[in-house]
C-alpha cells in the first residue's frame, strides 16, 4: 500500500474506492434486512414467531449497518497510515446473524 504519510490521503485511490464499495455493500444489505423486517412485521400473520423473525430481522439491520461504518473507520484510518487492514468482526456478525434469522424463518413458518 502506498501513502504520503501518517494520516495522510493515499496516492493510490484505488484503496479508498474498495473500502468505500465494502462499505456501501453492508449498507445495501442493512437496507435489504430492514425491508424484510418491514415486511414479515406487516404482511405475516400476527403471531410472537412472525413478530420475533421480524424484529430480528431489524436488529440484523441496525447491527450490519453499524458494523459497515466501524469497518469503514477502521479500513480507512489503517489504509491512510500505511498499516496493514484490521481483521474486523463483519464476517462472525453476519455468520452469527444468518444462523439466527434462519431459526426464526423456521419457527415462523412452524407456528
């Protein structure tokens, strides 16, 4: 990775416009869980496993769009002082969120 300096701006943008895109990529999927929470909270049957899928559904929201802006911070602030790029905990998140959301879409569609 090339830069100018500590916290300086990178002389290679191609950096900033990747970790600008990863971001954008977990927003548009916080997006896409908040139209599925909207969805399963408003056009399912009212039942406790319908209301749980959709409020996970927004947890997994609010969770990946503030997970994308800490990676974002983080990839940025290591690409502008030439550090290599912090591990980050988006991908155990998402994993961990899957693997929830999946259990609720199954109980919904149980109960």
């Amino acid at each position: 990775m090339s830069t100018t300096g500590p916290g300086s701006d990178p002389t290679d943008p191609r950096y900033s416009l990747a970790n600008e895109r990863t971001f954008l990529a977990y927003e548009r999927t916080a997006v896409g869980l908040l139209v599925a929470a909207v969805g399963a909270l408003h056009l399912l049957q009212d039942s406790w496993a319908e209301y749980a899928l959709g409020i996970g559904l927004l947890v997994a929201a609010a969770v990946t769009s503030v997970v994308g802006w800490q990676r974002f911070q983080q990839a940025d602030a290591a690409i502008r002082d030439g550090r290599p790029l912090p591990r980050g905990i988006g991908v155990p998140v998402v994993v961990v969120s899957v693997l929830v959301l999946s259990v609720l879409a199954g109980l919904s569609v149980l109960v």
